[in-house]
C-alpha cells in the first residue's frame, strides 16, 4: 500500500521514540563502561609484554575491530548459549538485553585496549622518571603525571568511540531488542509511514550525538587547561624579555651614538 509524505507523523514520532531513549542510553553507558575496565585488563599484557597473555589479547582486538558489529550480535546471541550447553550451563532465558550489552562490551574493549596503549604510550617516559627522582611514590607519579595527560590525550578518541556506540546500538533491534530503533521499525511497520519514521529517528540520534560531543568538547577542554596556563606564562615570559632585550639594545645604541 503506497501512503503520501505526512509531514504530521514526524512530529507524532517524536515523543514516541524519545519514551525508549534511556535503553538506548543503557546500552551505551553499560558498553562503555564495561568495555573501559575490559580494554584495559586487555591492554596490561601488551604494554608489560606478559608472554601468553599478549598474545591473546592481540587476537581478540583483532577479531572485534575487524569483524562487523551485527555478526558479533549473531555470534554471541545464537553461539554463546550453544557453547555454554557444552559445560551444561542454560542461558535460553537470559534476557537479550544481557547479549546486546556483552557484544557492544567486548567491542568497546577491542577498541578501548588500543586508546589506553596509544594514550599511555603518548606521555613522555622522562616525567615519569622525574617525578620518582623527587620522591614521588608509583602511585602518586601515575596520578598525578601519567594519568592527566593520559586522559587528555585519549579524550578525543574516547568521545568517538562513545559516538560510535550510540549509532552501532541501531542493530541492537535485530535481536529484538526494544531501543529506539526498535520502535522505529514497529512504528514504521504498523502505520506503514517509514519514511517519516526514519526522519524523526535521525533527528532523535542527531540531538544525543550533538548533546554528547559538546560535553566531551569541555572535558577536553578542562583536561587540557593545564596546558593553556603553560603558554600564557610562557608567553609572558618570552614578551617580558623581548621588551627587556629592547630596552637594553635601545641603551646600547643610545650610548653608541653619544660616544660617536
């Protein structure tokens, strides 16, 4: 049944879609989460050549960056309970809300472990080892040198990562999950207006993406404060002695010309 462009139904999608938003946000926040502390018990092996362990890490980064997320959806979904009967564990009832969250987990991991490697490996070794020629306990030279920069360096790589997360949560209904993409799919199937249900959904993902890179651009901003304080002094600093080396060579060339 063909059906015309209702400009109406957009605005009736709206507050419809936006009632799943926060198992969207769900998904996403548990994934994040997750996939930070998961990343970087992957990462550990890597950065301190653990043997074995390295090695494994490598494989599983390289498997959940280079396989598409939807047949990780499937993998998970229909093999992890095939596997577990093996060991006569059931999971049939498990809520797929549980599989769509290990999935996007372990793929936030794949690409979490890499952030971690770059943004630790970005911070000079020296500091490090200046800060334990002071005094400065492990600890306290990973908290107070290490991990600032750190994070300010992973920040951009983070924030699209998060990004990332929110619009891959789109295949989640394939598995029957109810997001909003889900009740995209129903609205659309039920009212037979896709067209319009697509544009409110866009529209939906838009703002959240639009709200979440401007929270990140001032966390960077913040994380990168210390930095903007540096070159101000600096700046000072560098202008305060031109303006001094000026004056001494405007005496110089006064003297100069009296003796002339």
């Amino acid at each position: 049944m063909e059906t015309t462009f209702d400009i109406s139904y957009v605005f009736d999608f709206l507050p419809k879609l936006a009632a799943y938003i926060q198992i969207t946000l769900f998904i996403v926040i548990c994934s994040v989460v997750l996939g930070l502390a998961v990343g970087l018990l992957w990462a550990l092996p890597r950065m301190y050549n653990v043997p074995v362990l390295k090695n494994l890490s490598a494989i599983l980064v390289s498997f959940f960056r280079g396989t598409p997320v939807l047949i990780q959806l499937f993998l998970i979904y229909y093999g992890m309970p095939e596997v577990l009967k093996l060991v006569s564990i059931d999971v049939t009832r498990t809520s797929v809300l549980v599989f769509v969250i290990l999935t996007y987990t372990l793929n936030s991991a794949a690409y979490m472990c890499e952030i971690i490697r770059a943004a630790v490996a970005a911070v000079d070794r020296g500091q490090v080892e200046a800060a334990y020629s002071i005094g400065m306990t492990k600890y306290q030279a990973f908290t107070r040198i290490m991990l600032p920069q750190a994070l300010a360096v992973s920040m951009p790589n983070f924030a699209n990562k998060v990004l990332a997360n929110l619009k891959e949560t789109s295949l989640a209904y394939t598995l029957g999950t109810m997001d909003i993409s889900g009740k995209a799919q129903t609205l659309g199937s039920a009212t037979m207006h896709f067209f319009e249900t697509y544009i409110a959904l866009s529209l939906i993902y838009f703002v959240i993406s639009m709200i979440l890179e401007q929270l990140f651009l001032l966390a960077e901003r913040r994380l990168h404060r210390h930095e903007r304080h540096y070159k101000v002094r600096t700046g000072s600093r560098r202008s305060l002695r031109s303006r001094q080396t000026g004056k001494e060579d405007e005496g110089l060339f006064s003297s100069t010309r009296s003796l002339s």
